[in-house]
C-alpha cells in the first residue's frame, strides 16, 4: 500500500520512530516529515496531497484544515488533557498519546477503514 504520509512534529527523535514504524505497517509508503509549521503550511499552500497527516499538537493542528483531500488526520500529543478534549476530536480523525506508538496500529486500521469504506478489525 503505497500510503504518503506527511509527519509534522517539532521533536526530530519522535518523528523518526513514527516513520520508522510506518514504514513497518505500510507497503512501501511515501513519507515526508517536517520540524515546523511553516513548512506545513507551505506544503498545504501549494496543494499538497497526502493519505495520512500526523500532527504534534504542538504544532499548529489547525493548519490541518487545510489539507481537505486527506483521508485520515491524526494528532499525537504528550499531554493526557488534550486526548480528552471534545472540540479537538471533532476536527481530527484520531489522537493518540506520544510516544505509545502501538497506537499507529490504530492509525493504519482507521486509514484502511476509511480507503476500503468496511471494518478492518
């Protein structure tokens, strides 16, 4: 499965463990990180398409929005509060707790749910 994957976090060491564990999850996938959010918008700015964006929360998550042909939008945080927060669930397709990251299993199934239109589990 040949999956692009843009990973927006300003923690370089996270980023490399979630690319390097999406990298064992997906076929082949095309994956761009970035360190800061100006690249982000930049990227959404000149139309930029991607399957899966994964967003510290650190990071502006908002700019998300502006990737509207994504199919699954994450945010990953290490703050157990904003896991719990109501209008941030509404606006993204999962959050998951850093650095668990069994939880990119999750990420992976939620994708495959969406691309497929079934239940993968």
């Amino acid at each position: 499965m040949n999956a692009r994957i843009l990973i927006a976090d300003d923690e370089v060491e996270i980023t490399e463990l979630i690319k390097d564990v999406m990298k064992e999850l997906f076929l082949f996938p095309k994956i761009e990180v970035v360190h800061d959010w100006k690249k982000v918008r930049y990227l959404a700015d000149t139309n930029e398409e991607y399957d899966i964006v994964i967003c510290d929360k650190n990071m502006p998550f908002k700019e998300l929005a502006r990737f509207p042909k994504t199919k699954l939008k994450v945010v990953c945080t290490g703050d157990a509060d904003v896991i719990k927060s109501t209008p941030l669930r509404t606006k993204v397709d999962a959050i998951f707790e850093k650095p668990n990251l069994m939880n990119l299993i999750i990420v992976k199934e939620l994708y495959l749910q969406k691309v497929t239109g079934r239940s993968v589990a």
